[in-house]
C-alpha cells in the first residue's frame, strides 16, 4: 500500500501547495463567474508543478527546467489568448487571462520546490485582484474609460476584463 502513496519524483507537499494556491485564485475567479473557475485553476498550477518537477528529475539526470518553464510561458500564452475575446470594440477576457498566466507561474515556483512561496503568491494575486476591483469601485476616478462605459451598458453588472 506504501508503493501506491509513493509518486516520486513528486512530493505530497508540491502537489498540495500547487492544489492550494490554485484553489485561492479559482475559489475567486469562480465567485464573480469567471471563465477560470476552480478547476481550471487547480489543473493549471498542477500541470506546471509536475512539468517543472519533471524537467528537473528527469531530463538527462540534469535540472533543465529553464527550457520547460519557457516552454510553458509560450503555451499558456495560448491558453490564455483562449479566454480574450472582443466584443462591441471592448477586449474582455485580459484578466482572466493574466490569473492564468499567474496560475502557471506559481505551479513553476511551487515545482522549484518554493512551496510556500507559491502559495503566499497566490493570496497576493487574489488580494490584488479583489482590491483592485473594490478600488474601481470605490473611485469614480478608476472607472473612467472602457470599463464604465461596459458596465453602463450592461445595467452595472460585473464585467469580465
């Protein structure tokens, strides 16, 4: 039974940290019906963990993980162009995309073996993302441009940048 808990060249600890940090920006993005809900999340900061975990124990019994991790940069890169779209001559979908790219970056910090580094990054993510929004709209100064006009036409409801 121990074999089957054994997951090497991973660790219980990566994987958790990597499920967490995920948890917290999903758990936020989901709140507000984003497209980036809690499992896509989750699956995105795992996958870079065991990616990042993977160039470092298994290619060439070398740490090559500076390929793997630009390699994942270029891929997300597309994921998140996935979630951008334009509409009405407004680009919705920005933030989305960037907590995406924020998601694969802690995944590669978590697979360096910075668990509570990459879980301390994500809280500052959703802090960052929850404050900003309670700054927009707290400050009529913050809500000039795109975003106003957005959510004045749509009845004042949230809007997906």
């Amino acid at each position: 039974m121990e074999a089957f808990w054994s997951i090497e060249p991973f660790h219980w600890a990566g994987i958790t940290a990597a499920m967490l940090a995920g948890l917290f920006i999903g758990l936020e993005r989901q709140l507000l019906g984003k497209p980036v809900g809690i499992r896509t999340s989750i699956l995105i900061c795992l996958g870079t963990y065991v990616f990042v975990k993977l160039g470092a124990t298994e290619l060439g019994g070398g740490d090559d993980t500076t390929r793997i991790i630009g390699q994942i940069i270029t891929g997300i890169g597309f994921l998140g162009a996935g979630v951008i779209l334009a509409r009405d001559g407004m680009v919705l979908g920005v933030t989305s995309a960037a907590a995406i790219w924020m998601l694969a970056s802690i995944g590669s910090v978590i697979g360096k073996d910075h668990y509570l580094t990459g879980v301390k990054l994500s809280i500052l993510t959703v802090f960052i993302l929850v404050g900003v929004d309670l700054l927009e709209n707290s400050f009529k100064t913050l809500q000039k441009g795109v975003h106003r006009q957005f959510k004045l036409r749509e009845g004042g409801s949230n809007i997906e940048r």
